[in-house]
C-alpha cells in the first residue's frame, strides 16, 4: 500500500515538473529572439515548439497511465472487497450447514428404536 501511495506521489511529481518545462519551453522572451539572428530565431523557435510538442505528448502519455494505474487501483480495491464478502459468507454458510447437520444427527437418533 505504500509502494502505491509513493508511486502515486511520484507521479504527480513528474507531471508537475512536465508541466513546467512545457510552461518554460512555451514562452520564450521577446529579448533572447531580438538578441539573435533571424536564421538562428527561427531555428531556436522551432527546436522550441517541437520539445514543446515532445513534452506534450510525454505528459499526456504519462496522465493517461497514471489515470489508468488509478482505474486499476480501484477495481482492485473492488475486487478485493468482493473477496473479503465471499469469504464472510461462505464461513456463515459453513456455520448453518455444521449446525443443520448436528441438529438433523440429533434427530435421527432419537428416532432410533432401542
């Protein structure tokens, strides 16, 4: 259960960190393109919008699998419930069987002729 929640942590971490170099990469200031030439300016920009294209895709890459890793976590969960029900009811079903057999044992013997 911790491994669960650390790894949660950790990837919540992760996406928080893509989305800053996604933030950082999106914006870049009018004084570093003013500062350059205009053949390295566009070079810059687009080396610039196709990280920003990469880091998209890897943070939606990634919230797709944390979302899914949290579909999972939850039919685990349900699963796990449904066991524990399963297993209350078949002790409960073990408890009226023993108690029918001791009561139908009992009858059969007093009915016995002596």
């Amino acid at each position: 259960m911790t491994s669960r929640i650390s790894f949660v942590a950790r990837a919540r971490q992760l996406a928080v960190a893509l989305l800053a170099v996604t933030i950082v990469f999106s914006a870049p200031t009018a004084a570093v393109a003013a500062s350059r030439p205009r053949d390295a300016a566009s070079d810059a920009d687009s080396r610039v919008a196709a990280a920003q294209r990469a880091a998209n895709a890897e943070a939606s890459r990634y919230l797709a699998a944390l979302s899914a890793f949290e579909s999972l976590k939850t039919q685990a969960t349900g699963i796990e419930t449904a066991i524990a029900q399963g297993e209350q009811r078949a002790d409960t079903l073990r408890r009226v069987v023993r108690e029918r057999a001791a009561r139908a044992y009992m009858r059969a013997g007093s009915s016995l002729p002596s």
